[in-house]
C-alpha cells in the first residue's frame, strides 16, 4: 500500500511569456553550454518540480516565405523546444543547459548567443511535486537529462542516498554535481555510438545494485529508451510502478518530441 507521503502531487501554473536577456554564458563540458537569462520578466517566475520544462522561442530568419504583410499574423510560428529550468531565485537568474548535438535551432541559437542577446520563453505549464520522504532515489538518462538530474541533486536533503546511471559521449563529457546527497554514479559512455541507438543505459540498470526501502526512479533519454527503461524497473528490477516517472525528452528521427511515459 503506497503511503500518502510518498505521493506524487501535480501543481499548475499560470502560463505567461517572458523574454529575457543573456546574462551569461559558460561551458560546463565541450558539448553542454550553459545559458544564464536575466531580466525583469522573471519576476513571479515558478518551478517546484525537478523535471519542469519550458519553451524556448528561437528567432527565425526572415525569408521572403515566412514573411507576414504589416498587420497580420506571422507566416509562421518560431521554433520551439523544451527546456530545463533551474531558477536561482536569489539571484535572480534563470540558467538553462544546452547539450551540443546536430545542428537544429537550439543548438544553432545556443552556439551563437552572445551576453545580451534576447530569448523568449513560456511555462512553466505545471509541476510534478515529487516527495522527499523516499529511502532511496535513483535517476537515470542521457545528457538531455543531466539539467533535472543536477537539479534534483542539489534539492535531496543531506544523506539522501541517490543513484545515478548517466549516458554521455565520453570521459570529457562527465560533469560533477553539488549535491549533499549521499551519491553514486556510474557513467555509460558511448564512444562514438549514434545517442540513442545503443542498450547502454539499459545494461547498467540491469547490474546495477537495488537498494533496500522505497525507491523512487526517474528516467529521461530518447523516447524508445526511456519506455524499455521504464519496463525494466518496473517488470525485472521490482520498482513500484507509482513511483516511477518516465519521459523521453527526444525521439530519433523527430523534432521537438517531448513524451511522457506511461502505461
């Protein structure tokens, strides 16, 4: 029987577009980025959950396409895709993380910005509120999903024990977290495998140790890996399905894919 204080609670917010200005910009591994926004627009900004996300608005290129007459609606919509957000509220400052990939109009945006550049974003649209009463927590994904990883990090309380399996390309590629959790990673790498084509993260879910208590896992990758990663803790590793939460943050061969995984 599932206790009440191990429920996931969700929370919605009120959807509001903010545009924002580059404050920042700083190189956490060769391929992540890390985008610092700033402005008066955040204020009353929210996020409660880890594994928020919000709309980046990329600027398009004006062609004699897209192009709308004086006083209509544009031709088309921006490019859009989600987001991480982690809100250091203090300062007053949203950092967002880009992972470098193939080319597309967030990495193109990401490896262009320069401090001051403006960037649009909406949401967050809800929060999964995910209890800290869990004996044990684990956290599984490739580099898509390293921002909620680090963040999720950084909220356990000290001690927490905490697994993570993280898939990246290789060593350069590992980051460091601060965290007060008591943490373990293991670190899958690719080594010139096309991401989301090998069964990486999946051999080391199946050898990793299942520690005892309650556990809550999260799995974030491509969408095709996050379901079999989400079967396999749930059907071979014995992981309570209600305290399971999976998302494919992309999908090969697709844009702009953000799936949640369920039943």
């Amino acid at each position: 029987m599932n206790s009440p204080l191990r429920e996931i609670r969700r929370v919605r917010h009120e959807i509001k577009q903010r545009r924002l200005l580059v404050d920042k910009i700083t190189a956490i591994t060769p391929k992540m980025l890390r985008i610092t926004l700033a402005g008066t627009e955040l204020a009353g900004f929210t996020s409660l959950g880890f594994d928020d996300h919000i709309k980046l608005f990329f600027p398009k290129e004006p062609t004699a396409e897209n192009q709308s007459t004086p006083g209509s609606e544009p031709a088309q919509r921006p490019p859009m895709r989600d987001y991480t957000p982690r809100y250091d509220a203090a300062a007053g400052v949203l950092h967002v993380d880009f992972a470098i990939h193939d080319a597309g109009p967030a990495t193109d945006w990401a490896l262009q910005a320069s401090v001051g550049d403006s960037l649009s974003i909406g949401g967050p649209r809800g929060s999964a509120i995910i209890p800290l009463e869990f004996d044990w927590y684990l956290f599984i994904g490739d580099e898509t999903a390293l921002p909620a990883i680090g963040r999720r990090l950084e909220e356990l309380p000290a001690g927490s024990p905490a697994v993570v399996i993280a898939e990246v390309e290789d060593a350069a590629e590992e980051q460091s977290f601060a965290s007060q959790a008591k943490l373990r990673i293991h670190w899958v790498h690719r080594q010139g495998a096309p991401a989301g084509s090998s069964d990486g993260l999946l051999a080391a879910l199946r050898a990793s140790e299942i520690l005892p208590g309650d556990c809550f896992a999260w799995a974030a990758a491509e969408s095709n890996v996050a379901r079999a990663l989400r079967h396999v803790l749930i059907d071979e590793r014995g992981v309570n399905r209600s305290w399971v939460k999976a998302a494919g943050y992309w999908k090969r061969g697709a844009a702009a894919v953000h799936d949640t995984i369920e039943d």
